[in-house]
C-alpha cells in the first residue's frame, strides 16, 4: 500500500545527514562533555559547534543558547525560571505576580500557567479573532504594573497562523517586561531574527525540524535574569544541569545547519504544495473551509473544516487508505474534547471536531498531494452518508 505522511508537525523524519553526524557520539566519541581529559573535550567541542549552529538559526549569540530535552521544558523552563517565587511568599500576597498569554497556546504553556494560578500568580488568556491572532490593543490593556511576562506562541501548532511578534516585543519592551515565545512550530520554516523581534526566551524543538526526539533548546537573552529550576552540577553555566545529550545536541546542531540553508527554497516549494492540497480539497469537499487561511501562517500547514463529520473517525479512515494526517496537536491525540484552539476562534464544538491538520514537510511531493486529493473527498463523503445529522441538514439546505 501507498503511504504518505502528511503529519509533519508532529514529529519529523531524523534527516540522513544529521544521523551521520550523530552516530560517532553513539560510540567512538562517547566521553562527557564535562571530562577535561581528551575524550570530554572532543564531545565540548561538538556540543559547543551545535550551540553555535542553533544561535545562527535564530540570530542569537551562542553563549544565549541551553540545550534542554524539548520543547515542553523549554517552555517550562521559561515560564517557570521568570515568575517563580517563594511560594509562601506569593500566598501571603506580599510579592504580587502578572503573566500575559494567549488562549490558544500549546499545552506545555497553557498547563505551566494554570499552574501558576494554583500558586497565587494572575494570568490573562487573550482571546483571539476568527483567525487565530492576537489583537495588539487588548494586549496593550492587560498589561498591569504587576505583569512580569508575556508568553505568546510564534506560529500556532495547529493552524499554521503566526502571531505578530516583532509589535509584541515592541510592546514588551517599553513595558520593560520579559517575553517569551514557543517557536516550536516555526523555528526552521519562517525567517527568525531574536534581535529584531525583541524576544528574551525562545523554545524550539529538535524533532520539529528533522532531528531527533528529546532535544531542544532554550534561547536566554543575556542578562535575563532565570531561576534555576533543576539543582545539580555546573553544566550550561547552571542554567541547565546534568550530563549533556552530546548526540542529540549534535543532532540537533546540525538540523538548525541545514534548515538555515534550505529555509528559502523550503517555504517556497511547501508553499505551494501546501496551497494546491487547500485549494484542491475546499474545491473536492462541498461545505469545507480553512480555518485560519486569512491570517499569515507557516508555509507548510492547513487546517480544513468538513461539517457533517468526526475528524476522529475521517483521520481512521484516511490512515486504513494511507495517508497519515492529524485533528490537531499530537499531545492531545485521544482527547474527547474538542481542539481548544479552534473554540478559541469561534467555531462551535460540533465543527470543533470536525477538521483536519494537514501539515506538509521538506520530503512532501506534489505526487503526495495528488494521493490525498484522491482518497479524501470520498473518504468524506462516505462519513457523509452515515451521518443523519448531515443528511438532515443537506436536505433543509437543498
């Protein structure tokens, strides 16, 4: 059977070249990075080359690079190293604490600062418009003297849409509070430079951009003050302790090379693809539409609506014909609930569900798309036919 995979904002393949660079740490350059004997300094070596590929991917300085196990950490990492305090001291009210984000971040974010509401700090979730994006008044009037942080994701996980950032960290900066932003989904497809977006604290994540799994990275403006969160030896100017996952660094170095060198002719070509599977499809599909397609999005994502159908049960059928695609973020796979992103947009629960992320990759070709428009207006319409919702409404709108 054919098999096209249509998912890659989930995971990514580990690209050929960056397996070939990490292999020798697997074996013949196994030492500890921290070891000062010859074996420690060839693995220092590799890590600290990697920094400085992952910096030269977002326009930072390699000293504001920590390498962490993903992207979740490194959101946590963030949120947590700028607003935490004594507990008993935020309790007592004696030390008040203000964090601004939006109602459509990742769960690493969302779950980080309900958890600071469970200890004493205020959070304001912006809403967002039919689109996806932040509006920049709204923000502008939650902020209080209080306010500590502002944590907004660059391109949303499931639209594609991408937040005006560099207005954001306008905003923050004459504020004079930190900002931090999830670039999870957006680091390696869309042009980044920390400097001109005003940014303090980036998370991304190796496995978005054809590394491997359990690697990240945190970027920290120098001069952000973070608090420690883990508590061991002196690894990563003790942002970050412990034994450095020298292969998964190097890994994840040499992705940040590549995806520098090829983001151009990556955006242009995904694009297109991209553009010709959305318009096939809202063409194919009678009733479907983009949610989020008005707004800027990253180049390789579409998310569509099919009213009259389960997007739990369209993405089995897909998979039993071979194509693998998504109904949203990979943590949420399983969820009864409908996408929280897409509430947050003003869709009801019913068409909540009923949509599709079809997110394309480096390795994506036109001959990929040409299978999904294949199978997946029939794939819909099947599901059609053995919905009397559906059927109901079809009839009192023929």
């Amino acid at each position: 059977m054919n098999r096209v995979y249509l998912d890659f904002n989930a995971t990514t393949p580990v690209e050929p070249e960056v397996l070939d660079a990490m292999l020798p740490y697997f074996s013949a350059e196994f030492g500890n990075a921290a070891s000062i004997h010859t074996f420690g300094q060839k693995s220092r070596a590799a890590v600290e080359t990697a920094r400085e590929q992952v910096a030269a991917l977002i326009g930072a300085r390699p000293q504001e690079i920590v390498f962490t196990s993903g992207g979740t950490e490194s959101d946590n990492h963030a949120i947590f190293g700028v607003v935490a305090q004594p507990i008993l001291a935020v309790r007592s009210g004696e030390i008040s604490r203000h964090v601004i984000t939006s109602a459509i971040e990742h769960e690493a974010v969302l779950n980080a600062c309900q958890a600071l509401e469970k200890e004493g700090v205020r959070v304001t979730y912006l809403p967002t418009d039919s689109q996806g994006q932040i509006d920049l008044d709204e923000l502008r009037r939650a902020i209080r003297p209080e306010t500590v942080l502002i944590t907004i994701m660059q391109a949303n996980n499931e639209l594609g849409t991408v937040q005006p950032l560099e207005e954001i960290g306008r905003i923050a900066a004459e504020a004079d509070i930190y900002f931090h932003t999830d670039a999870v989904q957006s680091a390696g497809k869309i042009p980044i430079d920390v400097n001109a977006l005003q940014v303090d604290l980036l998370s991304l994540s190796g496995h978005k951009l054809y590394a491997p799994k359990g690697i990240g990275a945190l970027y920290v403006r120098g001069g952000t003050r973070l608090r420690q969160l883990l508590y061991g030896g002196h690894h990563q100017r003790g942002f970050r302790p412990g034994t450095e996952n020298v292969a998964g660094i190097v890994g994840l170095g040499k992705a940040a090379e590549i995806s520098r060198r090829a983001l151009a002719a990556d955006a242009q070509r995904v694009s297109f693809l991209r553009d010709k599977l959305q318009h096939g499809l809202v063409q194919r599909v009678p009733q479907s539409r983009v949610n989020g397609g008005e707004a800027p999005r990253t180049p390789n994502t579409t998310n569509l609506l099919f009213p009259g159908v389960e997007g739990e049960a369209l993405l089995i059928a897909l998979d039993l014909k071979g194509l693998a695609c998504s109904t949203g973020a990979a943590c949420s796979s399983g969820a009864v609930e409908p996408s929280h992103v897409l509430t947050a947009i003003g869709l009801p629960p019913e068409e909540a569900r009923a949509r599709l992320r079809f997110s394309l990759g480096r390795h994506t070709t036109s001959a990929d798309i040409d299978f999904a428009l294949s199978i997946v207006p029939s794939a819909v319409a099947q599901l059609r036919e053995l919905s009397p919702t559906y059927r109901k409404e079809a009839t009192a709108h023929s």
